[in-house]
C-alpha cells in the first residue's frame, strides 16, 4: 500500500510538472478560446450592421479594431514589466536609460509592446476568419476601386445596393447576394490568415535572432526562466509574510499603547536597486538584481527607519 502511494504521488508530481512546463502554451490556447468566444458574443449579441453606405465602414471597422486596442490598453496595463520600468521615471528620467544606455529601454519596451500585441493580434485574426465586422466595414466604403472590384461586369444596382448585402434587406437576387458575400468573406480570411503567419514568422524569427545571440548556453537559459520563476513566486510568499508580520506589530503597539518592537526593514536603496530591470549576462554571474544586491560585497544594512511612501498614500516623502 506504501509503494502504490509513492508511485501515485510519483504520477501526480509528473502531471503537475508536464502542465507547469507547459504553462505558457495553455495560457495562450486559453486566451485563444476566450477570444473565440468573445468574437461569437460580440458577433451573435451586440453586433447590427447598419447596412447603409454612410454609417457601414465605422461601425465594421470599430467592432473590428476597437476591441483589439482595448485587449492591448490591457495587456499594457497589466505588464508588472512595464510598471518595474516605468514607476518613478517622472521623478527620476535616468532610470530609463542607466548609464546612458537607452538601446537596451528601448529592447525592454519592444518586449512588452510584443508580448501585450498577442491578445489583439489573436481578436483580429479570428474576427477576419469570421468574416462578419469586415464585411460590413468594406460594403460600405464608396471607394471606386473597391467598388469596381466588386461590381465589375455586373449591373448598377449592385453598386447601389452593395452595403445592403451583408444583411437580407439587398434588393440583388439570392445568388447574386450570395457571390459577392462569398467574396467579402474571401478577402476577409485572407487578411486572417495572413495575420496569423506573418505573426508566426515574426515570433519565430525574433526568437531565432535571440537565441543566436544569446552569450549563454540554452540550458542556462532555461535555467535561468526557472530560477525568475521561482524567486517571483517567493517573493509573493515573503512579502505577504513580512507585510502580515509588520501589520501585527503595529496593530499590537497601538492598542497595547506601547513602543513597538524594532522590525528589521530593507532601506528605500535597496529597494530600488532590486526593482530595477536586469538582463542576464556572462559578464554577472547573478540571476537577478535581488541575488546581485545581497551578494554584493560591503552593502547597507541600514534598515529603514519608517516607510517611504508618496504624498499621494498620505506620507511625506524621508
């Protein structure tokens, strides 16, 4: 009964390990299905092309392209990346480009304007593979390129009725409706799919190039990814500890109205200098700017005397 215990806890451990290496691959494949079932929502529920020559393109092109610069507002938002970078760079703009080194802030927000395209890029993709907002916005453009394109060797009724096609008030015939759908639709999973490889092909490619250049070994690499996870994910953990403690003991010092105990607390330097982007390098032999500041020889270990916090939390500034 042991040794089967062992071998499920075994399998169990295995299972949870496959799906924590593969995590990355089902949070995509996640997103990818929320996006497909938001497209269907938007396209079943709220969405009523107007059907008229003058209100066709806006409506089309904003179901189309607002809610993907919503999903990028969002992933912008939600970058804790982007916010290590950007807090405190209104007060202090060297925090940007240290050293003077702007490429390397400038590589930092390309990897975060990348990584926050993927929710759009995916919205896009699925909505031009369904067709519906793009056949709505193109009906509706009075371009005579685009009309032209259209309506070549058909009657001037098609060119009046063409942004009534993608609804059933169009006066053409049903067969004659149905072709130029057809061809919206076409047009439409073309761009599609062409979005989607050309996104494949970028990422792949820009994956290459990172990797050829890359000064460390893959399985430094890995392990690296592995160690950010891990030191993230405790951090979390001490934090939540330590801020439990410290509430604690200020709460006992105020209703027992006494002095409070001395809490060793990091200082506003060190803080500062662990939030900082790190890139890892052979030049370092740190995984992070945490490992590079304790192991830093002959640091401060002055603790903070009381936080230091905006005036906006109701503090002044130490």
């Amino acid at each position: 009964a042991h040794s089967k215990r062992q071998i499920d806890d075994c399998n169990d451990f295995t299972v949870l390990r496959f799906f924590l290496n593969q995590k990355t691959t089902i949070g995509y494949s996640f997103m990818a299905l929320i996006t497909i079932g938001g497209e269907r929502i938007f396209s079943m529920v709220s969405f009523q092309c107007p059907c008229n020559h003058t209100q066709n393109f806006a409506y089309g092109l904003t179901f189309l392209l607002g809610p993907a610069a919503v999903l990028l507002v969002f992933g912008l938002f939600f970058s804790s990346s982007l916010w290590r970078l950007y807090t405190g760079c209104c007060l202090n703009p060297m925090k940007l480009c240290p050293h003077g080194n702007c490429f390397s802030c400038l590589k930092v927000f390309m990897g975060i304007f990348t990584g926050a395209c993927v929710a759009p890029i995916m919205w896009l993709s699925v909505a031009l593979l369904n067709g519906t907002f793009y056949e709505c916005a193109v009906s509706g453009l009075n371009d005579n390129l685009v009309v032209d394109l259209f309506c070549k060797n058909k009657t001037l009724k098609c060119r009046e009725e063409l942004a009534r096609v993608p609804c059933d008030r169009s006066k053409l015939s049903s067969d004659e409706r149905m072709e130029l759908l057809l061809m919206l639709r076409a047009q439409s999973q073309i761009l599609g799919w062409s979005i989607i490889i050309i996104a494949i092909t970028v990422g792949l490619l820009g994956t290459c190039y990172k990797n050829c250049r890359s000064k460390v070994s893959y399985l430094q690499l890995t392990f690296w990814k592995h160690y950010m996870d891990k030191e993230k994910e405790r951090f979390d953990t001490f934090a939540v500890d330590y801020a439990t403690k410290l509430a604690e003991r200020n709460l006992q010092s105020f209703f027992e109205n006494k002095d409070p105990n001395p809490f060793p607390f990091p200082n506003h330097k060190a803080w500062e200098e662990i939030s900082a982007h790190y890139t890892f390098s052979t030049s370092e032999q740190y995984y992070s700017t945490l490992q590079r500041y304790v192991e830093k020889i002959g640091r401060d270990f002055t603790p903070e005397t009381r936080p230091v916090m905006d005036l906006e939390h109701g503090i002044e500034m130490s």
